[in-house]
C-alpha cells in the first residue's frame, strides 16, 4: 500500500527530532566533561574545568567580593611618615677648674667673678700646694746673727730684726723680719689699690714685730694700732707682724694684709668703728691678694694662701665676700651679714662688738652722732661702688 506524502513527512519530522535529541545529549556530554591538562615539570597535574561549565549565577557568585577582602574602592589610609628633626644641641660640658689642694671641702664657685684683674697683673704662680707647718727654723746661726739674738728677745712689739734669720720656703732665701717686711711692703705698693692707699695716710706708719713665741693665730698674724680714734690709749700708728707669721707666711699674704692695715689708717677719722668699716678691711685684703697671685674663682692660688682645716684661709674669705654682689646690697651678703656681724664659722674674723655693728646701729645705740653715721655711711657707699671697676 502506497503511503501518503503527510504520512512521510511526519516520519521525518520523527527522525530529525531524534537526530536532534541524539546531538543534544552529546553536545551536553561534552561541555561537561572535564579538560585534563599535562602540568609542568615539578607541578602536580590538575583538573581545570571549562570555563563554560559554570553557571552564571555561579560565575557571579564566585567573582563577587569575599565579606573577608577589604574592598579596594577606598583606599587604606597611609600611616603617617614621622617627621625628623633637628636632634637638640648637646649642653656644654662645664670645663673641670683646677681646684685647691683639698678640692673636696671647697663649695662650687660663682659663675660670674666681678673683680678686676690688677693694671699691671702679677705673672702666674706655681701649681697649687700645701703649706707645711713645720716648726720654725733659725738655719745657720753665725757670730753676727747670735749678737742680734739678744735684741730679738727684748720686748713684745720690738722694730724689725735684721740680723736673726731662717730659709724661707716661700722666697727660697734666707730671710730676716726686715728683709720679709720689706719684700711685703714692696709688694704691696705693686698693686693700684694698696699704693693709692697707702699714698692717702696723712700719719707715717711705723712697723713692729711681735716676739712673744708660743701659738700664733692668722687673725694676729698682722694687726694693728692707732687705726680707732676712739682708743685714746694708742695715739701712735702702728703695724705688728708676729715673727712666727712671717716665717709661715708668703710675701704675698703678708702684702695683702699689709694693705688692709693701711686702710684701716686711711679711714681711722671717717669711717668709725663698725661692721662697714670691718668689711672694707676685708675687701682689701682679698682684692690685693687675689691680684698679686693672679689667683681667680676658677683657680685660686693655694700655694701663696694659708691652709687651714681642710681650705684655705684667704679662699674661705674670697668665696663668701664675692657672693654678696648677688644681692641689692652687700649688708645682705654672706660676708657681711653671717661672718661679720654674726661672726658664724669660718673665716673667723677678729673684731670687737662694735666692729659687729652697722653704722646706724651704733647711732641708735647713741655710740656715735647721727651725722657721723650719715657720713660714714656715704664713704662705704662710695667704697662699695668702686669694688667692681
């Protein structure tokens, strides 16, 4: 039986549907199959899928940003680079002074040190070193120094000796009391301050010489009479050295203390009895000195000084003298103030009660007039003036 022409075309349409069909499941088989690809030398082989085999969703979702990757749109904030800078200027060492022989008893020095060195200044002495205390010693005693003895035995303050002697250690030459007067005296007239002084006494001055021996104290060492116009018992002009001081002690010292005897006379009618006219017997003598050994707050000459419990003498005096330009009025300095008038520690400075007294109070104690203690009071003023220049 011949078949009709719509009963083949359906059969074709059946069997191109199954073609179809057929090609759909092998083209399906084949997105999905695996791709094995050969890994490199040293590399495991793996198994990389086509990319066509994910699903869109799935490519979304695995390109999409993990909640644990920081998203690159901001950017991280950068930490700030620290800033350099200049390092700070290291402090200046301070420069190590060469100190007195007992360095350890002596307290820091001031800064600033306000005393003029001298016009014509004395050349540098030796290194620092301490004095001996040796007992004295006469030396060689030839037929023309034992005819001397005689009248160094005599009485208390005699005139000079110029035939008794001994090797002095500070001069290195054999001395005697008129040679180691002299060569203080001569000293002295060196310096501006003591010549001008001593160029001022209206009253020649005579020197003596105490013989009594025994202990002898740097206060006596040099000191003086007819200075007080109150002691009516001591009209003449004197200056007493003790003989063991002058055996002890450096020409420079003695011409020092020298100086402060002078200006004791200068001031014996205008500047009374009290603690201005005591402080500027001190100023002197530490100004003269200071300059004659060129000593100064940094390096002070203890070998032409005095040492004495632990310090030196002349030291002791220089460092509380010149702290009293600290203050608005040097009344208020240490020197002045606690070891003249309080007379506390040392230096120990040797005065009477009214040498501890200010002008004004020995005014108000009626000692003296008021208008001697106005006056008087315009002398130290000026005198106080004239120490820093």
């Amino acid at each position: 039986m011949a078949r009709s022409p719509f009963h083949n075309v359906l059969t074709m349409n059946r069997s191109l549907a199954a073609l179809l069909a057929l090609a759909a499941t092998a083209a399906s088989a084949q997105v999905v199959a695996p791709i094995r690809v050969a890994a490199p030398s040293g590399l495991t082989a793996g198994v990389v899928s086509a990319p066509s085999a994910l699903a869109p969703s799935r490519l979304q979702a695995a390109m999409a940003p993990s909640a644990f990757t920081p998203s690159l749109s901001a950017a991280l904030p950068a930490a700030a680079a620290p800033v350099l800078t200049a390092a700070p200027a290291l402090a200046a060492a301070p420069a190590l002074s060469a100190a007195p022989g007992a360095a350890a008893a002596i307290p820091p020095w001031p800064a600033v040190d306000p005393i003029p060195a001298a016009a014509t200044p004395a050349p540098r002495a030796q290194a620092l070193s301490v004095l001996r205390n040796a007992a004295p010693t006469d030396g060689p005693t030839p037929a023309g120094f034992d005819s001397g003895r005689a009248s160094f035995d005599g009485s208390q303050f005699a005139p000079p000796d110029n035939f008794s002697g001994w090797y002095d250690e500070h001069t290195g030459q054999w001395e005697t009391q008129t040679s180691k007067i002299k060569r203080a005296y001569d000293l002295a007239l060196t310096h501006p301050l003591a010549a001008g002084i001593k160029n001022g006494l209206s009253r020649n001055t005579a020197y003596r010489v105490d013989n009594s021996g025994g202990p002898w104290y740097l206060h006596t060492a040099v000191r003086t009479q007819g200075d007080d116009n109150e002691k009516t018992n001591e009209p003449d002009a004197l200056v007493i050295f003790n003989h063991n001081a002058l055996q002890q002690l450096s020409p420079e010292y003695l011409a020092a203390k020298l100086a402060s005897m002078w200006v004791r006379h200068l001031y014996r009618d205008t500047l009374p009895a009290s603690a201005e006219k005591t402080y500027v017997e001190g100023s002197v003598l530490i100004r003269v000195f200071r300059d004659l050994t060129g000593s100064t707050a940094q390096n002070w000459n203890g070998s032409k000084d005095y040492f004495l419990n632990g310090t030196f003498e002349l030291y002791r005096h220089f460092y509380h003298w010149i702290q009293g330009f600290r203050f608005a009025n040097v009344r208020q300095g240490p020197y002045f103030l606690d070891k003249i008038m309080h007379a506390q520690g040392d230096p120990s400075i040797d005065t009477d009660a009214r040498g501890r007294m200010t002008l004004f109070q020995r005014a108000q104690a009626g000692q003296i007039t008021p208008e001697a203690a106005e006056a008087a009071q315009r002398r130290f003023d000026g005198f106080v003036g004239n120490e820093q220049h």
